[in-house]
C-alpha cells in the first residue's frame, strides 16, 4: 500500500519531471570549454533549497581547466532526515560534450516528441538527474520522518576526467564513509540495468625517432613514420592478437568489450597539416618524429604493470629487429578497473526496487568506460557505489540524444524505493 503511494506520487509528477528535464537541458552546460556550470548550479540551488535541502556551490578552484573565465562550479545539497541514519548521495554530472553534426531538432530545446525528450544531455545525464530529484523530493514527501539524509549533487567536468567535479569534492572529504555510505550515480545504463563499475583506462604516447633530409633524397635522413609502421605492424601481428583472447569475467557490455581492448587515438608524422584555406602544396621532407596516442582499456583481472609492461615489450621486439629504432613512451593517464561487490547494500535495494516496479530481476553490468565512480572509490574509499538512470548508453553523445519519458518514471520510482528501504522507513 505504502509503496503503491511512492509509485503513483511519483506517476503523478510525470509533468514535473519533463519540465525539470528540459530545464535542464537548455542551460547549454558545454564542456569543454566548461560552460553555465554557474547558471546550472543557481537553478539547481533554488529548486532544492525549496525542497528543504541545505545547499553548498563549491568552486574547483585551480582544476584543470577552472578560471575565471570558465570556472567550475559544483552543487552538494543535503537533506537531513527526522532520525539518525544512513546517507544516500545521488550524484549527476551537469556537463555535456558538443553538440557535433547530424541534428534533427534544437540541441538545448528540450522538444517533447512522441513520449522522448530531445536535447544534447538528455540521456547523459540530465534525464538521470531529474529523475534522482523528482525520486528524492517524492519521497521525502511522502515519507518526511526518514532516517538518515538524502545528499544530491551536481558537478562539473566529468566529460573531461571529473578533475574540477568529483575528485575535487572526494578530496575535500564530500564523499566519504563518514558522510556518505550509498551512492547512486544516474548514468544512462537503461532503467532495469545495475552497472556495478567499469574497466581500467591506460592512455600512453608513443614516439618514434627519424632524422629531417630533404624528400628527394631519403637515404640521407631516417623516416620516423616508416618506423611508426613497424610499430603498428608489430601490434597487428602479435598485441592486437594477445589482447582479443584475453576475456574478463566482469560483466562488461556491450559483449565486444568483455576483452580487453587497444584503440590508436590519434597518429601524426611529418610536417603539420595545414587549415582547411591552405591552397599550396605541402614541402618535401623526410619525418623526424611520429607519435601516436594509445587508448589501453583493461580487465579487473590484469595488472595495470603489466598493461604498461606488454606494450613496452611490442616495441622492444620492434627495436630488436630494425636498424636505427628509437622510441619514447610516455603514460598521459591511469585509471584502475572498479568493481562493486554484487551483495553491497545500495545493490541489494535498487535489484529490489526493479524487481517491483518491473517484476523482473535486474541485469548486472559494467561500463566499458569510465565515470565518476573511479574518485568516489579511489578519492572517496567509497565501495558501495553504482550507476543506475534512464536512457540508452548508446544515445549518449549522438546527433539526436533523447531520454525516454516512461523510462525516466519507472527509474525515478526505483530510485524513490530504494531510498525507502536504505533509510529505515
Ligand atoms: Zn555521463
């Protein structure tokens, strides 16, 4: 009974939610360069200071990328229950990526369209947002003698590392054991989807080393990009091979990054391209440097010592075997694989709360990616933290990126039950 009143409250809001969704969706957060992150954040402080939650706006004062100019702005609201008890933290990234080619409909309108909301955002993350506050704001609504406390924050830069957003925060002790004990981060993994983690992240530069002669005479200098083949030749050949065998028992999707994987970012040699304006011809000249970017992604199950360790022993076989050969490695990034324990008690209440709006059990998956969930358990030494939200993990950063309106209500529901059942009501 008292349940039904959580689900049909929240049925009841469907309007509300839509409208705090577009709202959302037309502050043009863009990032980068880091936009409105303050405009957000002002709307969001309104909204739940009149819902009774204690707000704080913190600037990431010297992150990467905070100035004057584009600072970056973050939002922590709590709202204390009328006993001692557990905290549930919702957390959502305000930030979106660039809106690109290839749209139907306005980016930041928020146009409603056969029961969908359009706008870049829509699915990651605003969607996911506004369901957390419309699930909060219903439920301590519904159920204003709670125990414990419900935090909802909205933070920068998670499209760019979460340097000025999450790691900020966790650093100065926002997500922490002793503040937070479930955290609930509405990433667009589908509504009846638990997505426990993600893979680890090791990004490298690689260079190769030539020597600058005139194009006609190649004999005299040392073409770098010849030995960049070498290189790529070498990963096709064994690297690529090595890497597609090995599989994870994580439940990553989708299926093709059950393995672990290796993608070339970027390659440059040679002179440097010129803009799209230049009419005249490039110069002729044998290529001193070459570089390339690697984007490493791997398991829970492998050592991020030996992900560096194996790619240095590629391009060792490579030097082995050809005159001249010389290379640079440099790491850009390292992120370790995380993985939240299937019997954690935020994952017990939201498989819970989708078996009842559902009547089905819930899927268990990891991110093939990264999120924010990377600081709050590293930073943070949070472990019991998922993602769970509205929307199609595909959708995200696409021309045309909507968040379907069911989909938003169902998970707002879930949502709103799980805090039901962590804070002891
Ligand atoms: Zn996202």
């Amino acid at each position: 009974m008292s349940q039904d009143k959580l689900r049909t409250e929240i049925e009841a809001r469907r309007d509300e939610l839509v409208s705090l969704t577009q709202d959302l969706i037309r502050i043009p957060t863009l990032n980068p360069p880091g936009e409105y992150y303050r405009d957000i954040c002002d709307y969001l402080d309104r909204r739940l200071s009149n819902a009774g939650f204690q707000t704080e706006l913190i600037r990431a004062i010297g992150a990467p990328g905070d100035s004057d100019r584009y600072p970056r702005w973050n939002i922590v609201a709590r709202r204390q229950g009328a006993r001692d008890g557990q905290c549930v933290h919702f957390n959502s990234h305000i930030d979106v990526v660039e809106v690109g080619h290839g749209w139907t409909t306005d980016p930041f309108g928020g146009a409603v369209i056969d029961g969908k909301v359009y706008g870049r955002g829509a699915c990651d993350m605003k969607g996911g947002f506004a369901a957390s506050i419309i699930a909060a704001e219903t439920f301590i609504a519904v159920y204003p003698d709670f125990a414990g406390a419900i935090e909802i924050s909205g933070t920068a830069d998670e499209e760019s590392g979460g340097f000025g957003g999450v790691a900020y925060l966790a650093e100065r002790g926002y997500f922490s054991p002793e503040r937070v004990q479930h955290v609930i981060i509405p990433e667009p993994l589908n509504k009846d989807r638990i997505c426990l983690g993600h893979r680890g992240v090791w990004w490298a530069e690689i260079e190769t080393k030539g020597e600058i002669a005139h194009g006609s005479m190649p004999f005299l200098g040392d073409c770098a990009v010849r030995h960049m083949g070498a290189v790529i030749n070498e990963m096709e050949e064994t690297l690529f091979p090595a890497l597609a065998a090995r599989r994870t028992e994580m439940p990553v999707v989708p299926e093709g990054a059950k393995q672990s994987t290796l993608n070339i970012n970027s390659i440059h040699g040679g002179e440097a391209e010129q803009g799209d304006g230049y009419t005249g011809l490039p110069s002729p000249c044998v290529p001193d440097r070459c570089r390339i970017v690697v984007d490493r992604r791997f398991l829970i199950e492998e050592d991020i010592s030996e992900v560096e360790a194996e790619v240095r022993d590629t391009l060792e076989r490579v030097r082995k075997g050809r005159d001249g050969f010389e290379y640079d490695m440099r790491e850009l990034h390292r992120v370790l694989p995380t993985m939240t324990e299937r019997d954690a008690p935020v994952v017990g209440a939201v498989a819970q709360a989708v078996q009842e709006v559902f009547g089905r059990e819930a899927d268990y998956v990891v991110s093939p990616g990264t999120y924010d969930q990377k600081h709050i358990d590293r930073i943070g030494r949070l472990k019991n933290c998922i993602a769970y939200g509205p929307g199609i993990l595909d959708l995200a950063h696409k021309p045309d990126e909507y968040v379907g309106i069911d989909d938003m209500v169902q998970s707002a529901q879930v949502m709103a039950l799980a805090l039901k059942d962590l804070l002891e009501v």
